[in-house]
C-alpha cells in the first residue's frame, strides 16, 4: 500500500450524496490563549455568513490521529485497556496515536501498533477518516484496518503508558460496546467504517 498522505474525506464529493446547504462562517481573527503539548486553544472571531459578527468562538488545534482494527492470524482483534484522564476511567479500545511530524498516517499507525501492542503486519488498508469532534477540534482521525498480525515483539510504551493487550472476537468486541466497556466514540466509528468497507468487498 502506497505510504503517501491520504487527502481528507470531503462530505457531499461523491456522486449522489446530499450537498450541505449551509455557508461557511467567516473568520475574522483569531489567536491562542494556550499552547500545550497535546493542543493549542485557539480564540476565534467569527462572522456569519451574512456579516452579522457572532462574537469569540473557541476551537482545539491538534495534529491527526490514527486508528487502527488490527486482526491477527487467528482474525481476533487486536484491543488495549489503559486509563483515560479525561474521563478518569479505564479504556478498553483499538490500537492509536498521534501523527508527529512529517510522518504519515500509515506510519504512524504501523509504529503504534508495535509499540502499543508488539504486533506487525504487512497487510494494510485506508478506511477513510472522520473529523475527531467537529465542534470543538480542528483534527481528523485516520482509520486502517491491519490484517494477519503477527507478534514479533514486547512493548515499547512511553515513559508514562500503561497498556494491556487483549485479544478479542468481533462478536466480542461488540458485547463490550452494549456493555459501555468500550466507550471511545472513535474506537466505535472505526468498526463502523469497518463495516462499510467490508459490506462494499462482499458485493
């Protein structure tokens, strides 16, 4: 699969779906209020359409994510359970990470992968991405799907990663969903994505 930068998924492109009626805002002006290592509050001064001013809006600036539903030879999915500040809880969730740099999605996703969880694969496929929260952050997330991984290494967490790894069915995976086990809305819509792709290959 080539490694080059997927372009962003762009609503209303494809043939026969609905174009947006809505125009976009205008920005005015805008400047951050704090930088952190993670993103940047921005304060922006917006327009509507018509040239009415709307006053300060507050917008997240953050680099691309990655996520990925990895299978293993056995076709059970690769998962990782580690604790999440924002909601002060346990995660159970699929593989992902941070898009650094000038790396491609698709490297990021095969560095956090082996990272995360010391599995590879040689098999991957683009699922497309979505926007992580439209109303609040300025950032997509990059969904692929990694097949016949192979364990070829321990982990290689960051200073302060706990992660446990576990092998799950897709049936299983989907009880953890029903249960709120699973609660991470992208580790949610990647499956959905997963879904549409598989559908589309069947025919």
């Amino acid at each position: 699969m080539s490694d080059s930068k997927p372009t962003r998924d762009t609503a209303g492109s494809g043939s026969g779906v609905m174009q947006s009626q809505i125009r976009k805002w205008k920005l005015q002006h805008a400047h951050p209020l704090q930088v952190t290592r993670v993103f940047t509050l921005m304060e922006n001064r917006m327009s509507m359409p018509d040239g009415t001013d709307a006053g300060n809006f507050y917008t997240l600036n953050a680099p691309d994510w990655v996520i990925m539903l990895a299978f293993d030879t056995n076709g059970r999915l690769i998962t990782v359970d580690q604790y999440r500040h924002g909601v002060d809880t346990t995660s159970l969730e699929v593989p992902g990470g941070v898009i650094d740099g000038n790396d491609t999605p698709l490297e990021t996703a095969k560095r956090e992968l082996q990272e995360e969880t010391g599995y590879v694969s040689d098999e991957w496929i683009s699922l497309g991405n979505v926007s992580a929260n439209p109303a609040l952050f300025n950032n997509y997330c990059h969904f692929y799907l990694a097949r016949n991984c192979r364990l070829v290494s321990g982990q290689n967490l960051d200073e302060h990663e706990d992660i446990s790894v576990h092998l799950l069915t897709l049936t299983e995976y989907e009880e953890m969903i029903t249960a709120g086990r699973v609660h991470h809305a992208l580790a949610v819509a990647a499956l959905a994505r997963y879904y549409i792709w598989r559908s589309k290959e069947k025919g």
